[in-house]
C-alpha cells in the first residue's frame, strides 16, 4: 500500500472526476481508505436525498480496502490533535483521526484538502486534482 484515500478523493472517483479516477486506475492496489473514511463515505450514503450516485457509493464501499485503526493509530491521531491544538490549527476529530491513520501507516494521504493536512509534521500529502 503507498496511499490512502480522504472522504473527498473518494468521492471524486464515485463522481468520475476524471482526473482522479485516472490516477486511482493507474495506481490500483496501492491505495485504500480508513475505517475513518469508510464510517464517513457510509453516512453520506445513508443521509443522501437522491440516487444520483447511490450505485456508485454501494459499488465503492462493497469493492474499497478498508484499512482498520489501531490503537497506535489512535495514539497518532492524538498527537497529531494536540499539535495542531496548540497551533490553533483545528480541522477536527475525524480529520485528526484520518492524518494519524495515514501517518502511522507510513502511507501518503491523498486529499484534496490541502490546507487541513499540508501542515501536519509527519505527514505526506498529495493531490489527485
């Protein structure tokens, strides 16, 4: 594995945005998400109004490797938060969990929330857009 996926590259391959889904083709199995992400892409699919992309998040959720989150991740995840606490840097809980994850792994995160995870120490970060 080199890569995991945030909530939002997720649903940009879901979308078909195509130079995402270019870059997740090229870089089949080498990438996955974390559990994190999986509860997140979850209740979306639960809260969705519409079934524009219903089939679409099934099909992802059914096929994704889901990575799940150790207690060394959690203990990650917490450093990352007090760090970014104490730089005033808030992106939140589930962010925090995601970047620990990612760190703790040794896999680069791929997002397109750059200016959240950019600045985490220990953590690499890229953009499929």
């Amino acid at each position: 594995m080199q890569f995991m996926l945030d909530t939002d590259t997720c649903s940009d391959i879901i979308k078909c945005i195509p130079a995402v889904t270019e870059k997740a083709n090229r870089n089949r199995g080498l990438w996955c998400v974390s559990v994190i992400v999986y509860q997140e892409l979850v209740a979306g699919l639960i809260g969705s109004k519409g079934k524009r992309h219903e089939d679409a998040y099934e099909w992802f959720l059914r096929t994704v490797e889901v990575i799940d989150f150790s207690k060394a991740d959690a203990l990650a995840a917490a450093d990352i938060g007090e760090a970014n606490k104490r730089k005033g840097h808030n992106i939140g809980f589930a962010d925090n969990q995601i970047a620990g994850h990612a760190a703790n792994c040794g896999l680069t995160l791929v997002t397109n929330n750059l200016l959240h995870f950019k600045p985490i120490r220990g953590l690499n970060v890229v953009s499929w857009l």
